[in-house]
C-alpha cells in the first residue's frame, strides 16, 4: 500500500466510523450523495475536504456537518493516536499527509 492510499484510507474509515456514530443509517446515504454530485465516494474527505464539507452540508444542513466533522476529525485522532488540537477537517487532512 503507497503513502497516499494509507492516509486516503484513514481518512474514509475515520468517515466511515464517524457516519456510523452519528446514524449507522447516514453512511449510504452520503455515499449516494457523493456519487450522485460529485462522482466521487468517501475518499472526497481526503482529496478534496472542502468540496466534501459542502456536500455534507447541503445534505444535511450546516449544523450536522459540523458535527460529523467532529466525529470525523476524534476519529482520525484516535486511529493515529495523536492529541494535537484539530478543529477542521482540512487540518485533519494535512497533518495526516505530513505523517503519513
């Protein structure tokens, strides 16, 4: 496995935890609202998680991505076991490549 699908892999297990915390029935439906607007699945937190934030947003509204951005950002905490203060989604992504 190459750096850059280890740390895309994180970042959509981290997404896929985090969904499941919040609703086990929210996982699909953002995987169908990802494929259907962007063409793109889970791995949109990792490329591009701003673009994934909107989505997330207008399906869910403003308040509901920010709290799975929450869920999202604990979970990529604790699978890399770091304690260094995160408060967006994009922070979580570049700390991830510069580890990873």
């Amino acid at each position: 496995m190459d750096i850059v699908s280890s740390a895309e892999d994180v970042v959509v297990k981290a997404v896929r935890n985090a969904a499941k915390r919040a609703n086990p029935g929210i996982e699909k439906l953002l995987e169908i609202h990802l494929r259907n607007t962007t063409n793109s699945g889970l791995e949109l937190a990792y490329r591009d998680p701003k673009r994934f934030k909107e989505c997330v947003s207008k399906l869910f509204g403003e308040y509901s991505n920010r709290l799975l951005e929450i869920l999202i950002i604990k979970e990529i905490k604790d699978i890399l076991g770091i304690k260094e203060e995160i408060n967006t989604l994009e922070e979580a992504v570049e700390l991830l490549r510069g580890l990873i």
